[in-house]
C-alpha cells in the first residue's frame, strides 16, 4: 500500500514545493513508484512539474469536493518518471465548499484509497496555511515533512502546526507521525542558520533529517523549465541533496 505523506509548513516560501517535486523524482529515480499531489491553489508544483496550469481538465479540486474518480484525474506523461494529481486556482473554492461537506477532513483520504496500492509514496505539497486544505492531506497521511527555513523566525508557527499534527493523531488519524524535519536553503557560512540549526537539532533530535539543502541556484532554475532538479542538472549540489534525502527517507521508511 502507497504510503502518504504531506510536505508542509504554514510558512511560505520555506520550499514545501522544492521538497515536493524533488523528493518525487529522487524516489522516482530509486525506481518506486511516485504519486505527487499538488494541493496548493497557487499550482506551483504543478508549473514545476511541466504541466500548464490552464490547460488541465480536472484538478486536485475535482478529487476534493467534486467527486472525481483519483484514476481520472492522474497525469501520467512519458517523460516524467513520476504521476501527478495537478491543480490551478479551482482549489480556493475548495476551501469553502468543503465546509459543506460531511466529514470534510477526511475527503482526500478516501478519494484517494482506490489508487493507493498503484504506488510506494505519494506526496501531497501543501498550501502555507493550516487550512482545510492542510488538514485534509494530514488525515489522509501517514507521515508528515517539514521544510524548515533556518533562520529567524523558522521556529515560529512550528509549534502550532505540532499542535495541529498532534491533534489530528488523537482525533482522526491516529497512525499520523512527524517523519522529519529538513533543512532548506541552508547557507553553512551563516551564522544564524548554524544556530537556528542547532537549536532544532537540540529540540527535535533524530526527527531532523541529516540530509540538508543547500542554497543552489539549479534548484531554483528547474521549474522554469518544468523539470526536477535531477533531470536539469544531476551533478549539481541541489540534486545530490535531494538524492541524499531520498535514501534517508527510503531508510527511515525502511523499504
Ligand atoms: N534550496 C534552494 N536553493 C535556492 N532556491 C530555492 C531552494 N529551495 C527553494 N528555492 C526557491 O525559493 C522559492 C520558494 O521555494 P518553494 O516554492 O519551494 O517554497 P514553498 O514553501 O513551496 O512556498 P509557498 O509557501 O509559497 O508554497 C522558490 O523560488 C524556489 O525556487
Ligand atoms: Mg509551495
């Protein structure tokens, strides 16, 4: 059975998407079988992905709350190595749409159900906000990863996206467990990032994954070019880090 996990963090800009997208074709390169599911309405790992946000037919909104079938909604193109559940700016509506529906948190999870065994991992990049939204990949997840942004204000928020996380374990999904937190955009001649980083580590302990992202300017390159950052540049130190995570986690999820 796929397992699920949400990449998110309520605080923009830390590189859920970057995660997202790169994690996918690591995986997807130590031949497992990816799912990634854009649930931002801004559809940027979509763009990232090389797919053009208006031409989709159905969207990660059409899962949600309009009762799409998961298999119709899959993109699976020749040269990607992994399958994408799109989405463009339909998912706002999601948001208030979903508050009519009965057990709204757990929509994903269901519509996601009958795809599950077609994949290892499936990855859910989340919007920077604890929305409905949010709380629907986390109820559909088994794990969740945290891109952290070592810098000032990186610890502010974790503790209630925690709250959040610990709160869905009791209430709705008690299988839900922190997989890890990751270090993004990291700079190792900063300061401040060498304490924000020792700081989590001293808190979070193993939760943090050894495997960090540097600051590298392929990663941000790639997705205006609709490609990950191993098929744009796999010598660069962006796609070394994200192939490092990928065994990291493969190891952690021992599979
Ligand atoms: N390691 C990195 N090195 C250089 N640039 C990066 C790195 N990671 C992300 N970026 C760039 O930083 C910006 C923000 O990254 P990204 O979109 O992944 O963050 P996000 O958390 O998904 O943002 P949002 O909260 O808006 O969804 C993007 O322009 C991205 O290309
Ligand atoms: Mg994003």
């Amino acid at each position: 059975m796929g397992k699920i996990f949400a990449v998110t963090n309520q605080k923009g800009g830390v590189g859920k998407t970057t995660t997202t997208v790169n994690l996918a074709a690591a995986l997807a390169e130590n031949a497992k079988r990816v799912l990634l599911i854009d649930l931002d309405p801004q559809g940027n790992a979509t763009t990232g992905c090389g797919i053009d946000k208006a031409t989709i037919d159905k969207s990660s909104y059409d899962v949600l709350v309009a009762e799409a079938s998961a298999e119709d909604v899959i993109l699976r193109h020749e040269d990607s190595s992994f399958d994408v559940i799109p989405t463009n700016a339909d998912l706002t509506a999601a948001e208030i749409e979903l508050l009519d529906i009965e057990q709204r948190e757990h929509c994903l999870r269901l519509a996601l159900e009958p795809v599950r065994s077609d994949y290892d991992y499936i990855l859910i990049d989340c919007p920077p906000s604890l929305s409905m939204l949010t709380l629907n990949a986390l109820v559909a997840s088994k794990g969740v990863i945290i891109p952290i942004q070592c810098e000032y204000y990186a610890l502010e928020g974790l503790s209630s996206l925690l709250k959040t996380v610990e709160r869905i374990k009791q209430r709705a999904n008690p299988a839900l467990e922190i997989t890890g937190l990751l270090r993004t955009m990291f700079d190792a001649r900063n300061n401040l990032a060498n304490q924000v980083s020792r700081q989590l580590i001293n808190h979070f302990d193993k939760k943090v994954f050894h495997a960090i992202i540097p600051r590298n300017v392929r990663l941000a390159e790639a997705p205006s070019h609709g490609v990950s950052v191993v098929s744009y540049d796999r010598s660069s130190r962006g796609a070394i880090a994200y192939m490092a995570l990928a065994s990291e986690f493969m190891r952690r999820e021992n599979s």
